[in-house]
C-alpha cells in the first residue's frame, strides 16, 4: 500500500468512526448532503483563494478540508447503500481514461483544438444516450444549479452558442448593455415591484457576462480584481481615518470622495511590482 492509499485509508476510518451512530461525535451523525454542500463549496473557495494568494504552506490544509468533503458525502452514500468512495474514485478514474484516449489508447490528436472537438463530440454521445433512457437532452442540462451565478452565466452562454443562439462580436452587446441599464432605470422610475426591479438587474448582470465572454474575459476573475482594488482603496481610507482618531463612520460624504480619489492616485505612483 502507498503512502496515498494509506492516508486515504486512514481519513475514511475516521470519517467512519465520527459517524458511528454510538461512539461518534453527535454534531457529524446529524449531517446529510444537504447540510454538508454549502461547506463544500465554502472550502473550494479557501482552495481557490490559497492559491490565488500562493500560499503554498495554507494550501495542503485547504486541500485536505475540501477532500474531507468527498469523503464525508461516500460515507453518507455507503450507509445508505448508494455508493461508496471506491464508486467516486473508479468512476472518475474511467472518465478520465475514456476522454483521454490520446494519452491511454492508441488515438493521436494535434493540438488542444482537437482535444476540445473530441471531448464535446464525446458528450454529445453521452446526450444521445440519456435520450435513449429517457433523460434531459438539452445541451443546458448538466450546467450545475450549484455555480456561482457569474460563472453560470457564463457557461449557459456556452453552450448556447455551440447551437448558433450568439452575438457574433463584443460592440453590438455594448449597445445591449445600454439597452439593459435604460430598462432597469425605467423601473425604478415606476417604482416597479422589487422581483421586476430585480430581474431588469439580472438582465443586466447577465449582458455583463456576454461582454465578458465574447471580450475573452472572465467574468469571476473581473469581479475578483475589482473587489481587491475596492479592499485596498477602502483600507487605505480607514488608515487615514484611524490616523486622524476619527472612524470612518465619521468622515463626510466629501472627506471619503477625497481619500477615495488620494488612494487612487497612490495606486498610480506605486512602482510596478513586474
């Protein structure tokens, strides 16, 4: 047995012995994959955020809570005779061997270009089939409801397009994106129910992420790169402030536009770490 085997051995003995329904802990018995899903996604987070920051120390730990999280979900799924971590690991195992037959077969293929016509030829195949037992066909179907909404955007925008349902370039959204804030200006001048105020901003948030996409952009990685711009800038304002002894509650409308604008010049003169 390898080292990984022995660990991962090892994680789904504890995991098994926290669930036991007399000597476990009360807190994980009482859990289900409804209860568990919103930490999954809070620890691909701190996955995704160690390594944006290249905390090379903090990732091993981030890693290791987020594939506690897989094993939490196959003990579940073992007691309930549904699956088991052996299914989760083998099938994905056979996944990857199945669309990559240019490392594990006899396939050849010039190029990620390729790579990307194989793999969507692929789950065209595995559309037919759920066709053939019944299931969703739609090429919208397997976009998971869990996404963040940007990134959903954006994927549903994706597979659209592979059916013709597209702008052929970036300007022409820009005139939609007009279009969009005219629409969300105008309910808010009729005072418009909250949920029609709210889906005139969906429509809007949503062209955003057509811009984005046709722009070559992502969306969520736009986002990010705003919010910590955003931190820096509002940070330096309540350093300013706590230097003056005052809170930042105190600062007029005037006083915060000024150190707003005086972060932003700093941020300019700033030498280019590059």
């Amino acid at each position: 047995m390898s080292a990984a085997e022995r660990g991962i051995d090892r994680l789904l003995g504890v995991m098994r012995r926290l669930r036991d329904p007399v000597h476990g802990c009360p807190w994980d018995i009482e859990q289900n994959f409804a209860t568990i899903a919103p930490y999954t996604i809070e620890e691909a987070y701190e996955v995704a955020d160690a390594i944006a920051r290249e905390d090379w120390v903090a990732l091993p730990g981030e890693l290791g809570d987020l594939l506690l999280q897989v094993v939490y979900y196959t003990q579940m799924g073992e007691e309930q005779a549904r699956f088991d971590f052996d299914a989760v690991a083998g099938g994905i195992a056979d996944k990857m061997i199945e669309r990559h037959p240019h490392v594990f077969g006899a396939e050849e293929v010039a190029g990620s270009a390729a790579l990307s016509g194989i793999w969507e030829a692929r789950k065209a195949e595995e559309r037919a089939a759920r066709a053939e037992g019944g299931g969703d066909t739609s090429l919208l179907a397997d976009v998971p409801l869990g996404f963040p909404a940007l990134t959903r955007a954006l994927k549903l925008q994706k597979r659209a397009a592979r059916a013709g349902f597209d702008w052929g370039a970036a300007r022409p959204i820009l005139a939609k994106l007009r279009e969009e804030i005219d629409e969300l200006e105008a309910a808010l001048d009729e005072e418009a129910p909250e949920v029609e105020q709210e889906l005139e901003l969906g429509d809007l948030l949503f062209t955003v992420v057509n811009l984005a996409r046709h722009l070559a952009l992502d969306p969520e990685a736009a986002l990010r790169a705003t919010n910590g711009k955003f931190e820096r800038r509002f940070r330096s304002i309540e350093a300013v402030a706590a230097s003056q002894g005052r809170p930042v509650a105190d600062l007029s409308l005037a006083e915060l536009e000024d150190l707003w604008l005086e972060a932003k010049r700093a941020e300019r003169r700033a030498p280019d770490p590059g």
